[in-house]
C-alpha cells in the first residue's frame, strides 16, 4: 500500500496518469463501436502507422506529435475507405500496411541512429515518455469523445448497430464513422508512448470484447468498457510500477486477467 | 394518389447498368411486391428507392407527405447483428431517429410510439431481452417494429421471411398482411417466395436479367408470360396446381373470347 502512494510523489507516474486514464477512457468507448462493426485491426493498422510517424518524427528531429497525428489521422481514413469497399479485402489491407509501416519505420530509425532502446520503448512503450502538451491534447480529446458519446449517443447506436438502416432513415453515417475514425487515430497516437505500438490496440479491443462477456445491453457495454479501462489502466501502471515490470505490457496483462474473470462470470451466468 | 412514382429510373452498379427506364407507381395502400431472379437488379432497386445509391438516369419521387428518409425499412438480416449486445428496446427506439436533428435525444412521445409499435406486434415481453439471444422470426419483429417506429405510411421490406422457419414464415406474412390492411400501411416487398408473393401481394413488379419487365395488378401477372413461366416452374405442390389449372381456365376463356 505504501509502494502505491508513493508512485504519486514522481511526476512522471502523475503525467503518466493524468495522459493515460484520459486515452484509456477514449480508447474503450471509440473501442466499443470499432470492435462491434468489425473494425478491430483498424486500431492495430494505426498503431504501426504511428511507429513510421514516430521513427520518422525522430530521425529528422521534429516534434514527434507534429508528425504522427496528421500522418495517422490520414492512414485512418485510408483504411476507413479500404474496409468499406468490399472489392478489396479489408483484412489484409491492413495487414500490408501495417507491416510496411513498421519496415519502413525499423529502417528509418536504424539508419538515424542505429538499433537501440529507443526502438524497443516505440514499440513496448514506456512510462518516461509523456509530456506536458500530451497531457493538455490527452485531456482535450477525452472531453471531445465524452461529449460526443452524451450528445450523439442514440445515433452512435443507430450507426454502429444497422449502418444501412441509419443511412436509409438519413443520418449521415459517412460523417460519425469519419469522426470516430479521427478520434481513435489521435486517442492511438496520444496512447503508443506509453503503451507502445506492438500493445497500443489492446486498449481498444479488450475492454468492449470482455464487457460483451456479461453484457447484453449498448448501454451496459458502454459504461462497463469504460469503467474497466480505466481500472485495468491504474491497476497495470500501479502493478508495474511496484513489481518493475513494463508498463504496457502490464496493462495488458491486467486486461487479460479482467477478460478471463468476465468470460467465467458470463459462463456461470448463462449456464444458470 | 402515388406515394412513390418511379420514373424512368436508370441503375448502375459497379459501372454496369442494372435498371433501364424502370418506371412503376405505387399507390396508398398498395402491397407491392418485387420479384425476380438473382442478379435482376432487385437489391440495387431497393437501395435506389431508399436513396442509398442514386440513380444514373430518372427519378423516384415521394408524395402525399412522405419523405425518403421516413421509409420503414426492414433490412435482410446480417451477420453482424447476430451478436450484438443490445436490448430489444434500445434497437426499437432506433427507429425515430429519422425525426430527429443532429443529436437525437429521445422524448416521451418516441417513447410512447415505441411501446405501441411493439405491442403491434406482439414482442412488448421481450422489452428488455438481448436481441442477439432472440429466435429468428422475433428479430424480425423487432426490426420491423423499428421500422414501423420510423415511418407511419411506407414500409421496404428485404427478404423479411429469409431464413426463418415454416411457422415464423407464415407468422411474418400474417403481421405484414395485417399491417396492410388494418392499419393502412403501405408495402413494398423484395421476395424470392413467389407463391407467398401472389399469394398476399396486390401489385407485382418482376425484374428479370434479360431485362423484361412486369408490372402490374397480381391478377395480370399470374396470367401474362413473365408470371406463367415463373409460377408454373413443374412444382406439384397443391398450390402450383391449382394456379396452373386457372391459368389454363383463363387462357382457355380468352381464346375463345377472341374468336
């Protein structure tokens, strides 16, 4: 207990937090809707995307937000269109560019300064690399995404659950899946430094797949998700602060025991 | 007084004209229904009157106070719906938002139209149940009492007994017949089932590939050559029969009504 209030006398854990918690509330509910019309790996495709940005961001010394969020902010409604459009197969898309963001950017990175940790804390994440302006775009966007879910929330059902329905009774379902896409690209660009980019869309996918485990309502899935983002968030950063492990993954790991304890809950539950 | 006119639309789909000068009209009250084989342009037709694909050529026009966007709409059910965790109040309530400005918030009249629409159709119990646990022909109660919550004159429905069962089949079309008449609501069906379709429905539009097109009054239809060739299809069945042998009736009478 001690080991957790003393993780609040660094700075570097409380910009840590006050970064994270923000995204990890984002990430859950942009994470609801993405995960619910099939576009998971859309979160994962940015993810790499922002690895490029970022390698790029490094090797020619610019500010390493200046360049990831337009880069991926476009790659976001690159892979929109590319999921969309039945003709091309979605799937592997993504996978290509994906993987060709990551070469390109492993490639940039070595030639600019050789294979070194900062690689491994791109794609792991780490603790030490937020800023104060994360934190200001960290609080800013989260206000963005929580106002829009209050407001537009119906239509963010109507949309996600029946898209040619909402587009037959007219709403403009081009405009919500591009909002939606825009968020999750700078909630993904904010959360890769702690996280990293290999870890970065766990944040999206579990909390709304281990909520689906008991939920059976929009609404439930939509709080539970965003409650328990929040909590696995704390939770990791506090475990691998106090147990030296890293961040990202043990957020990870905390997600993966939530998603467990809410698969059995929701086993014992329909089997009653 | 035509609710829809369509006029002399042109549809293409992937750069390939699937309509040509289509033109049909459907009146209040009517029960239209679309036939025709795969590939006939059926679906592209639909997404036309919804206005989810414009048309390259022509029009569909809206009357008699009906706008496009308030067309209850009963979409073929998708995979993706199946699993869904969503009440069966949350998806219903869906329907009104058509009313509604940027936001959508609910008030107690959409509340109200939502409780009636479902006792219409008989799911008020389900109220609170996950759509995705509920049996086929339930779903499509839902959906279609999201869609009567969308519209009070006009309903599109896709293949609404796709998939179901014999029961939930017949069950579905009893609803949409009583829709029709009792509540004066206006159908446009696309089906496959084209006994049902001649069976229930009051107007037939046929699509065919090869471009021939019917429409008309179902009588006509079962006695024109488009409806013959596709109603009598060497099916024993009792229903088969027995058009087969009023077509001949019928055929019978008319030559001997022109010597």
């Amino acid at each position: 207990m001690e080991g957790f209030f003393e993780m609040f006398s660094y700075s570097f854990m409380i910009r840590a937090l006050v970064v994270g918690i923000p995204v990890a509330l984002c990430a859950a509910l942009l994470g609801v809707s993405l995960v619910l019309k099939r576009y998971s790996m859309i979160g994962d495709g940015l993810s790499h995307v922002g690895f490029g940005a970022l390698a790029i961001a490094a090797a020619f010394n610019l500010a390493p937000l200046h360049v990831a969020v337009p880069i991926v902010v476009i790659a976001a409604f690159l892979l929109l269109r590319l999921s969309e459009n039945s003709k091309i197969n979605g799937d592997s898309a993504i996978a290509i560019i994906s993987s060709s963001a990551l070469a390109i950017g492993v490639i940039i990175a070595t030639m600019a300064n050789g294979m070194n940790t900062d690689i491994n804390s791109y794609l792991f994440g780490s603790i030490l690399a937020t800023s104060d302006s994360d934190a200001v775009l960290s609080l800013i966007l989260s206000a963005v995404v929580i106002v829009l879910f209050i407001f537009c929330y119906n239509r963010i059902f109507a949309v996600t659950f029946d898209e040619t329905f909402a587009r037959a009774t007219g709403t403009k379902t081009n405009v919500y899946n591009m909002v939606i896409a825009l968020l999750t690209a700078l909630t993904i660009v904010l959360g890769m430094r702690i996280m990293g980019t290999l870890l970065i869309s766990s944040l999206i996918i579990f909390p709304a797949l281990t909520s689906m485990r008991v939920c059976k309502t929009f609404k439930k899935v939509i709080v539970c998700s965003a409650i328990l983002s929040v909590v696995c968030f704390v939770v990791g950063v506090s475990a691998s602060y106090m147990l030296e492990t890293p961040t990202g993954a043990s957020i990870v790991a905390t997600n993966i025991v939530a998603f467990v304890l809410f698969w059995i809950v929701g086993k014992v539950k329909n089997s009653n | 007084m035509a609710l829809l006119t369509c006029n002399k639309a042109t549809m293409s789909y992937d750069g390939r004209v699937v309509l040509k000068d289509l033109s049909f009209k459907v009146n209040a009250g009517n029960y239209l229904c679309i036939v025709g084989e795969n590939g006939s342009g059926k679906s592209t037709l639909m997404k036309g009157i919804l206005g989810l694909l414009p048309p390259a050529g022509g029009s569909f026009d809206f009357s008699d106070g009906l706008q496009q966007k308030e067309i209850g709409y009963l979409p073929q059910q998708s995979a993706i719906q199946r699993d869904f965790p969503a009440s069966v109040w949350e998806v219903v309530m869906s329907g009104v938002l058509n009313k509604k400005g940027f936001g959508g918030f609910y008030n107690r009249a959409d509340r109200e139209k939502a409780v009636s629409n479902m006792e219409k159709l008989n799911i008020t119990k389900l109220k609170k149940r996950c759509y995705g646990e509920l049996s086929g022909g339930q779903q499509q109660r839902v959906l279609l009492a999201r869609a009567l919550c969308a519209t009070g004159k006009l309903i599109l429905l896709d293949e609404p007994v796709a998939g179901l069962d014999p029961i939930a089949t017949n069950d579905m079309y009893e609803i949409i017949n009583d829709l029709n008449r009792k509540e004066g609501i206006t159908v446009i069906m696309v089906s496959h089932d084209i006994v049902s379709a001649v069976d229930h429905a009051d107007h037939i539009l046929h699509l065919s590939s090869s471009g021939e097109v019917f429409f008309g009054s179902t009588s006509d239809y079962t006695h024109s050559d488009l409806g013959s060739r596709f109603l009598f299809h060497n099916c024993s069945c009792n229903v088969c029969r027995m058009k087969e042998h009023n077509h001949h009736i019928y055929a019978q009478n008319h030559r001997e009504g022109e010597v």
